[in-house]
C-alpha cells in the first residue's frame, strides 16, 4: 500500500525508493556487489529470515537490479548477480558510505576501504557537476520542474 | 528491533539506512531541502498521518539531521531546518535522484531539474575519485576492512 504512494508522486527520489526503499535492499545489493551472492552466503551474512530474503531477492530480480543464475543443478541453487541497473545502484551505496563514514563511524573509523583502480589510492567518492565537472553539492543547486513534472 | 539489528553490523551503509532508512525520511528531507519546512507544508505535501510525521520528524531531530525552530508563538509553530549534517544527506539525494531519473522516470522525462550556481546549467551529478578526481564507481574500486572494521 505505502509501495502504491510512493510510486504516484512524480518524483525520482520516491521512484528510486520503490526500488531500494526498506533497509535489507541496499545491505544485500552491498553483499552482492563485494561477492556474497548465494542465497546461504547472504543469510548467514545479514543474519535477515529466509522468507524476508526470499521476498527481496525476488523483488530485486523483478526490477531488474539483479539477475538469478543457476550454479548447480542437484541441488537446484542459485547465485545473483548485478545488473547495469544494479551496479548504477551500487554507486549510491558508495554515497551512502561516504556519509556513513563522516557522520557515524565515530572515533573507530571506517569499516570498509575503498582502493580506486584508476590511481591505486585509497579514495571516497565527491560529487561533481556533469557539465562544468567542478563540485555540486545539494547546497549549490536550483530545483525547478522538469518535462516529466505532471503525472 | 530491525533498528537494533542494523547497528549491530559495523557498517556505514547500515549505519546511514538507520538515520534514513524507512521511506519516508528521505522525501521529509527533500521536501525541507526546498523549502517545505513546515508541519503542516510537509503533511499536506506528502499525504503523509500527522502520527508518522511527528514521529520522523522527532527521530531527524534527534539524529541532529533537522532542528527544529519556532516561528510563531501565539499558537506555537515550528519550522524544520537542515544541519550541515543533513544538508550532507541531501547530496546523497542527488545521487538518489540521478538513477531514478536514469532508470524511473521512462518517456515522461525528469520531473525535477537541478541547476547548477557555478556554471548555470541544468546538470547532474557525477561520482568522482577524491584523490585522482577521475570518476569513481562501485565497480572501480576494491574494497578492503578499514580501521572500524572491528565491532
């Protein structure tokens, strides 16, 4: 029902929620991106029931953020992987990391590293303007209505 | 209890989906970031009950995402205003925004559009290496245990 209200308001944040928009999404798009991507592996991972599992991989597969794959036919078992729409997804997580880390890692510091393999360091992400590729923060933009404004 | 669960794990994604990770916290942000800052504004935009309002609004103040500040006394009203920690939380909406308006928003087009104040153009973002300023994406990087790897 929430799902329905989401999906009615014309706008790409609520639109991107009906996809990702409960907390187990991102944390098993995260798993399977650094390559736990068995149903076993994931669960034991997040430590999240069998049925919730069940029902978010089936939803991420409908939407086309992941793609099922056999690895073994007795048992029948499957592995998942990320599709382009997925791994477009993933770079959100890498925000959410970065934000993570600033504001809520503490005195420990971060869990997880990031190692560009375009320089080799040790590196987050920032935020940068398509067109004039200087840095774009929600503090330097006007919000102004697009062509798919109207429903 | 999921939010307990989502602690527990050392891990800025979950520890971000804890401040944010129930739908209707990030369109409260949205919506304060453009200037809908009020009760009533806000629960009237989102057809969200006056009841999970109060209740998201109460938990993004407390996260000190929002702070809260009177504008009228006689009868007491408040606005909600976003912390450098929530202007920060924003940015990821911007991210937010660019996948959905990449892979939500179809024929119709991007409801919203961003200009940008340095360059005055209509832009997006673009998710560049902190050290090398090249793009940086998910599946650019490896990714490693950091010093609050540790619970």
């Amino acid at each position: 029902m929430q799902r329905t209200q989401f999906s009615a308001l014309a706008c790409s944040i609520a639109r991107t929620l009906d996809v990702i928009g409960e907390p187990w999404s991102p944390l098993i798009l995260h798993d399977v991106y650094v390559g736990i991507n068995r149903f076993d592996q994931l669960q034991s991972d997040l430590g999240i029931s069998r049925k919730v599992l069940t029902e978010r991989l089936n939803w991420l597969v409908t939407q086309e953020v992941l793609t099922r794959r056999p690895y073994s036919d007795r048992p029948p078992r499957h592995e998942y992987l990320l599709t382009p729409k997925g791994e477009e997804l993933c770079d959100l997580l890498l925000v959410m990391v970065r934000w993570g880390d600033r504001w809520t890692a503490g005195e420990a510091g971060p869990p997880v590293l990031y190692r560009h393999h375009t320089c080799g360091q040790i590196a987050h992400v920032e935020l940068h303007c398509s067109q004039c590729h200087t840095p774009m923060r929600a503090t330097d933009v006007d919000v102004l209505p697009g062509p798919g404004a109207a429903l």
